[in-house]
DNA sequence: GTAAGTGTCGATCGATCGATCGACACTGTT
DNA sequence: AACAGTGTCGATCGATCGATCGACACTTAC
C-alpha cells in the first residue's frame, strides 16, 4: 500500500477523528478504547493522532465541551426566552433535548468513568456547563411554579426528574424499533407536563400547542 | 511486614472484594480499574485475586448478577400482587427502587462500557434479569390503565420515563446535601404519579396514602 | 531551487495490564 | 509424624498501553 497521500484535508481529519472516537468511547468507555482502535477505525497511524491531539484526554475533552457547548447553545435561549410562556418554552426545550442527544448521541459522554479520566480542570470545565443548562431549567420550573404554571412540591427534585427522564431515552430509544421519533417527542412533552401537573392555561394553550407540533 | 494470617475468614475476602471492586468500577469504570487496584485496596497480592476469581470478568459478572437478583427478588413479588391496587404496589416499588439503589449503589453497573466488558453469555444473563423487573413494571403501567387507574398514551414510553426517572436519583442524590431521603422518596411517589395521571380513587387512597408514609 | 512548515509513517520506548507459576504457611485428618 | 487441602505471596510472563522519535513526502513561500 502506497503512502497516504497527505493533501491538506483542513480540520476534515480531525473532525473525523473525533465522530469515531465519539462513537468508540459511547460504545465501549473511555479506558477501553486505544490510541490504536481510534486510529484504526479512521485509516491512519497512531502517530497522526499525536499531530492533531496532544493526548488521549484531549480527544475525550474535545468531545465533552463541543457537544455541551451546542448544547447550551441551542437551550438556553429558549429557556430564558420570557416573551414565552413557561409550558411553551418548556416543550421546545424537550423537543431539542430529545433531537439533540439522539443526533448526537456518542457525543452525549457523561458518568463517573468519563469524569475520573478527566482531568480537574477539565471536570469543572464540564459539570460547569452541565450545571448551567441544569440551573436554567430550574429556574424555569421554578418561574413556572411563582406564575402557577406548574405544581410542584419541591422543583429541585422536580427538574432532577425531569432530566433524568430525558437523559435516559438515548440508552433503549432504536430509530428502528417500534417508535417513531416524533412519537416520542409528543409523548415525552405530555409526561413532562403531567409530571409538573402543567395548568392548562386557556390563553396559552394554543399558542403551546402549535409549537409543540412545530 | 509479616506474612498474611491464613486464618479461613470463609467467604469474607470473597465479599470484601466484591465490595470494594464494586466501588472502584462505579467510580473509575472496569477497564479503568486494575486488579492490582482491587487487590491493594483489600489488601492483598493480585495473585490472591485468582483463588477466588476466575478472572477479572467474573469479578464484575459477580456483581451485576448479585445485585439484579436481589433487586428482582424485592421488588417482582411486590409488582405481581393482584391483591393491592396498582398505585399502591407502585408507591412501593418506588420506595424500594430508590432504597436499594441508594444503598447498594456502587453494586448498580450498567451502560454500554459495562455490557462491553463481558462476555456474549453474560450480557443475556444481565440484560435478561433487568428485561424481568422492566417487563414486570411495564405489566403493571398496561393493568393500570386497563382499570383506568392510570392514563398514560404508550405504556411502553411511560413505563421508559418512570425507570428513568427512579434510575437517574443515585447520579446526584447525596445523603449529606439539601435532600432528606425520605423527603426524595416522598416527591418521587408522587411525582410518579402526576406523570401517569393517576386517579384519586375514593375507595383506595387511604390504602396506598398509609403505604406510601408506610 | 531551496528552505520552512506540515502531515504522515514505522519503529520503539518504558509502564502497566491480566494472568500464571512455584514456593511456602497454616489447618485438619489420619 | 506424615499428608492433603487451602490460601497467600513474590516473581514473572507475554501483550498491550500511551506516548515519542527521526525519517520522509508534499506544499508553499521566497
């Protein structure tokens, strides 16, 4: 086999590199998987990794922030919106959820494992972006709870719920199963409701509505 | 150091090192975690290991089997009692959902990492043991809405968004933060059943309201 | 045309991994 | 007293790990 050829492919490699360590990190852990499984999957040495990455944490941090980052992105203005109602901005905010961590899902790197292989810095790094979008839904059931949106005893708990009920359809949700997406989706906003016992605002109710169907 | 008294201690070691093993593959993962790192953390020579384990797989299969059998054995008499409503084998298999997670929790090893670890046969046997307590859960949210104690649209998603829920709790619970337990498990109950709509029957709610305070 | 910069590779380093082995201490049986 | 069975250990095996190095190909700038 000749010498790869060594175009200048910009950040194509490395972009590469990351989508497959992605997916051999989500499959089978961070310690699990080798400078040599990652370079193997992608078709270069392991040498090559060391001119995109300085080490392995690195490609895990990369992929860690970026995907929090989007994340953030994508949410927080939606929940800090407060031109909308709390239930409108909550339904958008599910729908996201559930596209984003299901588009993305090797990405969506969390636990104990993942944390220890970090480094301090990088730890804070990412629960410090974690615990924002987690802070701002909370203040958004919180906000829904003072307007009496929403009915909740305790809204820590609630939102705790909330995530984790969220969090957790990447881990048995197959695209080729028995359920569509959007099924899902719809399903998961009417849960999320009766979970925060979500008034039905006559006002609002369409307005909500409509964007839940999108 | 003097060599180490041979006195039989029986099955001790054997559960010592379950315990701890249990302890560092919840924080650090399996692969992450040697078994040198075990065997100092017992105290012992990494040869020891081999006298009570097979291998360093059967180590982990011992935990994961242990722990599902005991959950299976408290909580699958409780779903399957026809005698007691729905809502209140709920409320209890909540409570003990909850409990025991939290009290064995570094003995709950799941997710991909996990499965990855171990062989063919023993992913069936783990898959195959959680598969019992989803399915039985899953009979119970389907009996519920049959009697129209519940009110839920897919019984299966549900049923997803309440195992969840209940899983997520020993991510973030801590014993010696804001939270009382009793108070999580209190929330918990009901908030299981704002999210599957369940009726205040008349006749049963003292039944499943003295369960619940237990 | 040649020098600098970049990307890739094979070879290889020391460290650590899971696992094995033989030696030895202790207990209980005969 | 001799023996078998059990549990523990230090030493060590081959394999694999993350990471480094120098050599080489190719592009770009001058």
């Amino acid at each position: 086999m000749a010498r790869k050829k060594s175009l200048d492919q910009g950040p194509v490699l490395r972009g590469q590199i990351l989508a497959r360590a992605s997916e051999l990190f989500y499959e089978r852990g961070y310690a699990a998987t080798s400078i040599r499984d990652i370079a193997d999957a992608v078709e270069i040495s392991s040498s090559t990794m060391y001119h995109h990455f300085t080490n392995k944490q690195e490609v895990l941090r990369s992929i860690v922030v970026g995907f929090m980052v989007d994340f953030n992105a994508a949410t927080l203005p939606v929940l800090a919106d407060g031109d909308r109602t709390v239930t409108d901005r909550l339904d958008e905010v599910i729908r996201i959820h559930i596209e984003m961590s299901d588009d993305r899902r090797p990405e969506l790197l969390v636990g104990n494992p993942i944390r220890y292989a970090l480094s301090v810095d990088e730890q804070e790094e990412g629960i410090a972006l974690q615990a924002r979008y987690h802070d701002a839904v909370l203040a958004l059931v919180e906000e829904g709870r003072a307007t009496g949106e929403l009915d909740v005893r305790d809204a820590g708990i609630a939102t705790m719920a909330l995530l984790d009920m969220l969090n957790g359809i990447r881990e048995w949700y197959a695209p080729d199963g028995r359920l569509d997406r959007e099924e899902v989706v719809q399903d998961y906003i009417a849960l999320a409701r009766n979970l925060l016992r979500a008034r039905d605002t006559a006002g609002t109710e369409s307005t909500a509505a409509t964007a839940a169907a999108r």
